[in-house]
C-alpha cells in the first residue's frame, strides 16, 4: 500500500478523478459542484442532450472536466464510456452513481406493481448500478485509491418507498456494496448513502403538498436537499476515509 492510500482525511480532491453517474441530475450535479470546489476533474455520465450538460460543466469549479453519454442499461456504452475515461484522464478515482428511477405504487397495490414495472424498476435501480460499477472498477482499483458511492435510500431498510421494486433494488445494491467493499478492499472503498425525501422531481407526482407532510413528520423539521446529500458524498471522498462497506444516512430523522 502507497502512502497515499494511508485512508487518513484530506482537505482537498486535487488530481482525483470523479465520475458521476446520472451527474446531470439534481443531486449528482450538486455533488459535481462540490466535488469540483475541491479540487477533482468531474466527468458527468449522463444519456440525455449534452448541449445543456456542457453548459452545467462550465458552471463548475476548476478545469479539465467533461460529459460523457451513456446508459446505465447498456453495458457495452458503459465499457465504451469507461475506455474514453481511461483515454481522456488515464484514471478514475471516484465513482457516484446517483442515476435512478422510479414511479410511486403504494405497497398495498400489488396488481398496481406491475410486471413489467418490476422489471424497469430493477434494470436501472440495481444492474444499471452494477453494471456502472463493473466498468469502472478496473480503473478504480489501477488508482490504487478509489472510492464508490451509490445513492441509496432509507426505503432499503425501512420498507418504505416509493414501489416494492424501489425498496427491492436498494435493499439488493446495499447489501452487493458491502460485498464489493470485502471482495475490491484496500485499493476501492464502497459506501453508500441514504437520503430519505429530497426536494427534487425525481418521484413523479411529489409536489409541495407532500414534501410538508413529510417535513412536519420529519425530527429535524424539514426534508432534505441536494445540497445535504452532496455534501455527505464529498464526506465521503474527503472526512470519511477511513470507512467503507457502510451506508451514511442522511434523513433528517426520518427512519426514526
């Protein structure tokens, strides 16, 4: 093991490289930007127009980042996204994986939780994840100092969330990162982090209404942001160095 990996805290990013799954969302952009005032070169993964995510990337701290496009559903765009990392920055040092989705089902709607939307729900939420992480991973461990992040959710150990399926694929990709945090240990930590609601449009069909029902039952009194959520994967990057296989969860009390 370098000195450099010694795992002790550090102040700042320069010279790392972070990919960021999903990096054009709220959550993952606010984690570029935090990132970014660190010091690290930000790649922002995304499947979308790259006309508004360049925009995004000069909005950020710092230079030398750029976009990539890919699917977290498409392993071989996720290879070929990997080998144009390896290309244009020779490494990669922290993986986010904050792409997602989801519908609202409620638990109790069982013919609601469709089939097909099981399917889906799954193919992003737990092998699209995995799949960003196996492509990835050679260059996290050459780094010799790599870092993974995933962007769970309390619904992983409260069983409520937005589906089943969601609760499922978080749930499966908590337990697989503390797998991967035995099988990829020293070179690669793995953690996770939790948020619980987040104001954001990522849950179709949360609007105000919900997100202050759900402050008012909140221990801190208000929901999360994308803010507080970036900011406990920068922990992660830079505080927390000296964890891995664990989950971070940042809810305000919520699960309580």
């Amino acid at each position: 093991m370098t000195q450099e990996t010694s795992f002790a805290p550090q102040e700042r990013l320069d010279g790392k490289v972070a990919v960021i799954a999903g990096g054009a969302g709220a959550i993952g952009y606010a984690t570029a930007r935090r990132l970014a005032s660190r010091g690290a070169r930000c790649v922002l993964l995304h499947h979308g127009d790259a006309v508004p995510v360049r925009a995004q990337l000069a909005e950020l701290a710092g230079e030398g980042h750029a976009e990539v496009v890919a699917s977290i559903t498409d392993s071989a765009s996720l290879r070929a996204a990997a080998e144009r990392v390896r290309a244009g920055f020779g490494t990669c040092h922290i993986l986010v994986n904050s792409a997602g989705y989801t519908k609202p089902v409620p638990a109790g709607d069982l013919e609601g939780l469709t089939d097909e939307l099981i399917d889906d729900i799954l193919k992003v939420n737990f092998r699209g994840v995995f799949a960003t992480i196996r492509a990835f991973a050679p260059l996290l461990k050459e780094s010799g100092d790599g870092l993974i992040v995933t962007l769970s959710s309390i619904a992983a150990f409260t069983g409520v969330g937005s589906n089943l399926a969601y609760v499922a694929a978080k749930a499966g990709i908590d337990v697989v990162g503390d797998a991967l945090a035995r099988a990829l240990a020293p070179q690669v930590r793995v953690l996770s982090v939790s948020p619980g609601v987040v104001d954001s449009t990522f849950v179709p069909g949360r609007g105000a209404d919900f997100n202050a029902k759900t402050a008012a039952t909140t221990p801190l009194g208000r929901i999360g942001t994308p803010e507080d959520i970036a900011a406990a994967v920068e922990a992660c990057a830079t505080s927390l160095r000296f964890a891995t296989g664990t989950r971070i969860v940042v809810d305000g009390g919520r699960h309580l």
